[in-house]
C-alpha cells in the first residue's frame, strides 16, 4: 500500500519586471508616470457617449485610443475597449521585462480582473436587438463583452499557455488579479504571469447605473479639472475613470537566471470582506483593516515598516472617510507620517483596472524613490487629516509600500511590495 503523504510548498519569492499602463493620462507607464509625477490631469467632458441628458457628464477618458496600434483592424472589430486596453497594457508589460515567452509558454500565464467586462458591446448589442431583431445580434457578443476575454485575449495575442482566468471583484479585481498570480507562482504553477486589471465602462448605461447610486461626481460638469477631489472636503463623488495596467510577476529564480531587470518585489497580499452593504464601507473601517493587517502579517513584518500607501482614494464622502479611518486603526500613532496621495485624482476611478494601475504606480514609486500628489486637495476635511501629499510630488525613501483596493459588495485587498534586494 502507497504511503500519501501532503506535499509542502516553499514559498518562492515574486518579483515584478514590466509594467503597462493605459489611462486617461495616456499610453504608457513611463508616460503616466511623469504626468502623475507633474500632478497632471486626465479628466475632461466626456465625449465617448452622449452625456447632455445624465447628471455627471465628465470622465477620465483614455485619449486618441487607437487599437490599430496594436493589432489588426479585424481583431480590433472583435475585441470590446476594455480588452483592446488590456492587450496594448500587456505589450507594454512583457517587452520591458524582456521575457522570451517561447522558451516556457506552458509556465506563463494571465491573471486580468475585470469588474464589469464589456458593457460598451452588450450596450450596443442590446440596441440592436430591440431595433433590428434577434437575428442581428452580433455572434461575437458572448466573446467580446464577457469579463475573462481580457485574460484570454492577452493569451491568445501573446502565446501565454500557462494559468488564465479573471478575478470579478468589483473594485479590487485587479488587486485581487496581482494576489493570486503571486500565488500561482508561489505554488510553483507558474515561472512568470501578466496580472492586474483592465476596464471600459464609459458608456451612457456605465454613467446613468453609477449616477443612480449617486456615487458620482455631478457639481462639476463644467469644470473637470475639479471634478475629482478625494479627501477634499467638496468633494461630491468619483470620476468614471477607464483604462488598464498589467505587470510582469516572475519568479525571483527565474527572473535572475534570465537577468532580468527588476523592478520591486511583490511580497504579500491580504483580503477581507466587510460583510456590512452591498455598496457603502463598514462604517469604521474595520474591514479594510484586517485586509492590510492580514498582508502584514504574510509580510513578517510590523505596520511601522510600510513607507508609503497607494489608498483607494476615490472623491466619495463615505470611502474616503473610512479609508482614512481603517489607516488609523493599522498604523495608529503612525499614520499620519505615511504619504498616501491618490492616484485617482488624476485618471479618476477605473472600476476593475484601479488595482493595476495603482499597483503600477506604486512600483514606480518604489524604483524612484519619489510619490506622486493628490490633485484638487484645497480644503481640508477634519475627517481626513492623514498626509494626502496635496503640495506635489515628494521624494520619500521607499523600502517597503502598501496598495489597497475596495470593492462594491464589501471587498477589500492589500498588496505588499518591498524595494528589491538579494
């Protein structure tokens, strides 16, 4: 009889060496970043949708998109935005960490979260049913606005046979993407994953669903520099932001073997769920917390270690307050040294990619050694009163950082990332 016995896992150390980005501030993540850096902004009147009839008619807009950039004209006509985002992120991403993909396809894989999917294409899809009949829609609806074709799609373009599917957790999906690639290579499933987040919701049923919460922005319609403001005390809701980024996780041995050029090190991921509202936050943060405490703890190391924070940050009155409530409660004494600026000030809140892009922004940071500001902080609210970096960008010694992302439905995710070294 065969003696079975429960295998054990060391746990591999990820590190991250390519980062793409596409926001309202452009294509590119070194583009971005000097944008970010500048405290530029990326939010102007929407022009994606019709907006003269809805109650919040600006948005972060990616601009001058053009998806021939990076693929042909037929695969951009089977492709909704939210993917055609995902894919250029993705090139981005795999040709600065240089990886040769041939050489262990099987091993390398795609972690993309999407909130939403593609509601540009059932929106349009749904237009065409009710106007033309059901023999005209399209038999590409399911495969262009269903939310994994970010994951299959950049597989698919790049030849990535390893793990692939998508996280769905709102706001934290593309969190929650980077936290379980770094699993999957931890596992030892994977040498390397294209992770983070990508979305495309700026569409007259994104803002009208959203508006009907009134989770939006709307006393700024004709001044979108101003529109998003987080931890101001005027401020009155989120931008609809848009856009992707994804980053390049590989295995630390893998990645030094080839010589690769690394950038930060992915140590640990936390989640929770506030079980409280289906769209508000626990009312004292408490659940955010456990999140961060909990990638703490898988971090070994103590709250006084983390340098700075990337917030979810996004110009609601709830979010904001509570945010700021749940840093106090982890760092206690402490929080009010840690710079944590907003990165949505700048593109606006993009649903699903949020978790990406701030991730990206946050291994930036880290390699130079230097946080972005948080936009259109003017008048200071008493309920937010931690260092939102509102006089611009500031050089910060960066050893250790922490991400967060919070999520409609109560959930909520923390990554951890460190300054590489051996």
């Amino acid at each position: 009889m065969t003696t079975w016995t429960l295998p054990t896992y060391a746990p591999k150390r990820v590190v991250i060496t390519g980062t793409g980005m596409v926001t309202a501030l452009g294509v590119g993540s070194e583009h971005n970043w000097k944008r970010m850096l500048a405290g530029e902004n990326g939010i102007r009147r929407t022009t994606l949708c019709e907006v003269g009839d809805l109650d919040s008619q600006v948005s972060g807009e990616v601009p001058d998109f053009d998806p021939l950039n990076f693929m042909d004209r037929k695969e951009a006509r089977r492709t909704d935005r939210f993917v055609q985002f995902a894919i250029a992120a993705a090139g981005e991403a795999l040709a600065q960490s240089g990886i040769d993909i041939t050489k262990d396809a099987d091993k390398i894989g795609a972690m993309i979260g999407a909130g939403m999917g593609g509601l540009e294409t059932l929106e349009e899809q749904f237009k065409t049913l009710f106007e033309k009949g059901p023999n005209r829609v399209s038999p590409f609806l399911v495969p262009m606005f269903i939310s994994d074709m970010a994951a299959g799609q950049v597989s698919i373009q790049y030849g990535l046979r390893g793990p692939n599917y998508n996280t769905v957790s709102a706001c934290a999906s593309g969190a929650d993407a980077l936290g379980t690639a770094l699993e999957v290579i931890r596992r030892g499933d994977a040498v390397a994953m294209v992770a983070g987040g990508a979305e495309a919701t700026i569409t007259r049923m994104g803002i009208a669903s959203f508006s009907a919460l009134h989770a939006l922005s709307t006393k700024r319609n004709d001044d979108p520099d101003h529109a998003s403001r987080p931890y101001d005390l005027e401020r009155d809701g989120f931008v609809l932001g848009e856009g992707a980024a994804l980053l390049v996780l590989e295995e630390l041995e893998y990645a030094q073997a080839r010589g690769a050029n690394i950038l930060a090190e992915l140590v640990s991921y936390g989640q929770s769920a506030d079980a409280f509202h289906v769209t508000q936050p626990s009312p004292d943060g408490e659940g955010a917390a456990r999140a961060m405490n909990e990638a703490l703890k898988k971090a070994g190391i103590l709250a006084t270690d983390i340098d700075y924070i990337n917030p979810h940050g996004t110009s609601t009155p709830l979010n904001d307050k509570f945010e700021t409530m749940s840093v106090k409660l982890v760092f206690g004494e402490n929080a009010g040294s840690i710079p944590m600026p907003s990165t949505k000030s700048m593109t606006g809140h993009t649903l699903g990619a949020c978790g990406g892009i701030e991730a990206a922004v946050t291994v930036m940071a880290i390699r130079d050694q230097r946080v972005h500001p948080t936009r259109n902080l003017t008048v200071p609210d008493p309920d937010c009163n931690l260092d939102y970096v509102p006089e611009g960008a500031r050089n910060v010694q960066i050893d250790w950082a922490m991400s967060n992302s919070l999520g409609f439905g109560g959930h909520n995710s923390s990554l951890i990332f460190r300054r590489f070294t051996d």
